[in-house]
C-alpha cells in the first residue's frame, strides 16, 4: 500500500477502513539466505538496502523484542556529519544524504528536519580546532559555516554569552544537519524491507551459532534453529555478550547513555545546540520538549537506565549555557545501551568466522549513521568487499595502529 495525500483523503472520508498493517507477523522458516540479528535502525535498514539496491530478499530480521525497543527508539534523534577524519567524513555525509532523500525514498512520513546544528566554541584554540574540522567537512563535500559571537547571538539569543568561566564565542553550524523521528525510521524501514519479502520476527532471540568448521550455518534461537547461508549481527549494546558466542571478543564496552525530555513549550530552540567546554546537546521536538543529553555513565552495564551522577551532570551543562532551562520541569528520562569502541568510532565487517558478519561499536552516535550503515553493510554481506567509505572500519585496525580516533581521547570508551 503507498502512502499519500489522496490515500488520507479517501481514507478520512470513507471511515479509516482501508489501512493495513504495517508489516507482517511471519512465523521463522528453517532456512533463509540472509539471518541479521537485530532488528534495531541498522538492522532493518540493511535489509532495506539488502532487497531494494542488492535484489537479496530471502532474508530474515530477527528480534529478540519488539521493533524499537533498542537504541533507535531511546536516542536524542540528532542527525549531522560534522566529523573530520577521513575514515569518518566521506561516510556519515554519505549517511546525510541517504537521510535527504528517505522519506521518498521509503514512502514514509520519517519527519527529517534540516533545522541544522550548532557545536558552540568558548576559546581561541577551540575556534581553530573548530576551522580546521569544518574545513575537512568541506573538503568532503559537506557544508560548514564557522560563526562569531555575533552570529551565534543572532540564532540563539537565549544563550548564556557572558558567562564567566565559559564565555561563547562562536560556533561551528552545519545547516544541513537537524533531527528525524526516531521510531518512524524503524517503522519505515521495516515496512519497505516487508513490502519485498523480507520476514520480520519479533520476539525471538538469538542465543547462539551453528559453527561447523569454522563456517557459520545459521542460529539458534528462542524460537529454534533458523539455518542461513550468511548470519549478519547488529545489536549494537548487546554486542559483547552475542559475539562471545562465536568466540569472538571484541574491542567493545556496553555503558548506559540517558536522555531527558522537559514539558512542551513553545519554539524556543531553532535547531540542535552543543556545549564546547562539557557534554550538554539540546533540540526541540515537534511537540515542544527539550530533548537533552551528556555523557555516557563512566562504568560498564547492560541496563536501560542509568545513575543520578550523570542526570547532575547534564543539568549543570544545561545550566552553563542556557540557565532558562532551569525554569523548565523535567518529563521524562531513560537510557540505552551504547556500544562504545576502543577509538569512538564502529565496525562494519566479516568476522574470522566465514559467513558471520558484524555490525556495532556506534557509540552514541550511531542514529545519524543508520542509512550508511545499512546500506555498506548489505554491501558488505552483499559482495563480500566493504563499500569504499565503510572500508576503514575493519575489526582489526587496532592491530595495524589505525584507529579512527576522532576526539584524540584514546582508548577511553566511556569518553568518546
Ligand atoms: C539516550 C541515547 C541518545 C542517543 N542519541 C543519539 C543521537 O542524537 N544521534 C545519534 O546519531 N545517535 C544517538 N544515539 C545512539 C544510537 O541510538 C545508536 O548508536 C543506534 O541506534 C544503534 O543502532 P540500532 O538502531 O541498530 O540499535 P538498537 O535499536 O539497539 O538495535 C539493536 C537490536 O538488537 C536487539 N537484540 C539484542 N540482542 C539480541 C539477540 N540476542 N537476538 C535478537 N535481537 C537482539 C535489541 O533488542 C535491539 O532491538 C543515542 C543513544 C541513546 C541510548
């Protein structure tokens, strides 16, 4: 069934009777070509790209809870690609422009919103380091605008400008980038890799492989053993545990990130704001909350929800930039399980394991990623060769000395 406006029309006029289920509630055949595990952003956004652009549809997503219940229903919705290194710039500006043309491209309302975002700088080095990143954004054919004081005053006049210990000065704002609603990415994604056959299966979890040989044959799972030429693991937090499975340890540490969401107000924020002197990054939603976050809990876990030490420290970076938001009452907070890699930065490759392919470490940042990261990973399951601005993120560039280390924090993963 194809959305459109003349579809709400006779639909509000004949009594909402003509829509369809969205997807598919398929019981798990014995065999399929393709198994991925995890039917997050990623998962479902490579069987997206699998069927519709590799014409691989004998493929199965399965889930061990529902559509959304991972890190793609829990994030702050930031999409961007002001990265500057070049294993990471070519790749997330490809992921912009996967995201510019989604909603047509899965004919669904995903709510992308270019409404841009601003890294906010407080210091002279700063606003250098800030150049230089905008400048590699441009040089990969990304947009960057470095701002003064003035221009950011103009944008956001609700800052906190002459705060003494973290005066702004600037900004780095890239136009281009801005939020797209979460779950409606899952939603869509799925429904348009459904549409060409692929079968999604919630609730059933994979709780190991069927390895002979050193070959993988398939899975088991809670709802029993599902052979497949190709396994394909996307399960972001849930990464380490999984792997372990097939033996294989990786340079991945699972910690809680939490997000917040005050009452609705009125437009405020015009776009996605971040603090440069802590950990602090806010935006709108459509329905007027403040969507904020900081830092990830500094300890290893596997919960959805996090510590009170973190909520204070948000608050007090909310605070230093833009103190009305203390006059706003919080509604909600949660958390989610981040994949953090030993450099910041993820993997998308095969495994010793033939046939087993692995897809994980994005960190908190891994939302702007999903349509890359679907699309290089069904080219990587696809072709058995990785898409050229995927090709960096190979699982053992940490033997060769060539991490992706954007921050420069080294092997630190609750700091990237
Ligand atoms: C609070 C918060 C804020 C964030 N903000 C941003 C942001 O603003 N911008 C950004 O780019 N990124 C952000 N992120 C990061 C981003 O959400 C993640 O990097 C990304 O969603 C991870 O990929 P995914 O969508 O595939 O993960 P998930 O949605 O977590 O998908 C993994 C799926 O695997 C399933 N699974 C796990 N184990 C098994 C198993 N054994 N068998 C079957 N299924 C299994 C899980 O149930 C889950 O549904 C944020 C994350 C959080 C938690």
């Amino acid at each position: 069934m194809r959305y459109s406006a003349l579809k709400i029309l006779k639909e509000g006029l004949t009594g909402n009777r003509g829509w369809k289920p969205v997807w598919r509630e398929p019981e798990p055949r014995a065999e399929y070509d393709v198994v991925i595990v995890g039917a997050g952003g990623h998962g479902l956004a490579t069987a997206h790209y699998l069927s519709k652009e590799f014409g691989v549809t004998n493929v199965a997503v399965l889930e061990k809870g529902w559509i959304g219940s991972g890190n793609v229903g829990r994030n702050t919705t930031i999409i961007r690609s002001n990265y500057m290194l070049p294993g990471n710039e070519p790749f997330y500006e490809f992921s912009l422009q996967l995201w510019e043309g989604l909603e047509q491209d899965l004919n669904y309302n995903a709510m992308v919103s270019q409404r841009g975002i601003l890294n906010l700088y407080h210091s002279d080095p700063q606003r250098d380091a800030f150049a230089r990143r905008g400048n590699a954004m441009r040089l990969a054919g990304a947009d960057a605008v470095l701002l003064d004081q003035a221009g950011v005053r103009e944008m956001c006049p609700f800052l906190d400008f002459d705060n003494a210990r973290f005066p702004i000065k600037g900004g780095l704002w890239q136009p281009r980038g801005g939020t797209v609603r979460h779950d409606a990415v899952a939603w869509g994604y799925a429904r348009a890799a459904d549409s060409r056959g692929v079968d999604i299966i919630q609730n059933c979890e994979v709780t190991g492989f069927d390895i002979e040989n050193g070959v993988c044959r398939g899975v088991e799972t809670s709802r029993g053993r599902i052979r497949a030429k190709k396994v394909a693991v996307c399960v972001a937090g849930s990464s380490g545990r999984l792997m372990e499975k097939a033996g294989i340890r990786l340079p991945i540490e699972s910690h809680v990130l939490q997000a917040f969401i005050s009452e609705g107000l009125k437009p405020v924020i015009p776009g996605v704001v971040t603090f440069g002197a802590g950990h602090f990054y806010v935006n709108q939603s459509d329905k007027g909350g403040l969507v904020f976050g900081g830092d990830p809990d500094g300890y290893n876990s596997y919960a959805q929800r996090g510590g009170l030490p973190v909520v204070e420290d948000v608050c007090e970076g909310g605070m230093a930039i833009m103190p009305m938001i203390g006059r706003a009452r919080l509604l909600r907070m949660w958390g989610g399980i981040m994949d953090m890699s030993m450099d910041g930065s993820p993997f998308i490759d095969r495994t010793p394991v033939d046939g087993l392919y692995f897809n994980g470490g994005w960190c908190y940042g891994g939302f702007k990623a999903t349509p890359a990261s679907g699309f290089c990973y069904a080219h990587l399951i696809a072709k058995d060769e990785p898409h050229p601005t995927a090709a960096a993120y190979r699982l053992d560039r940490f033997r060769h000395g060539a991490m992706i280390d954007e921050k420069g924090v080294g092997a630190q993963p609750n700091l990237h």
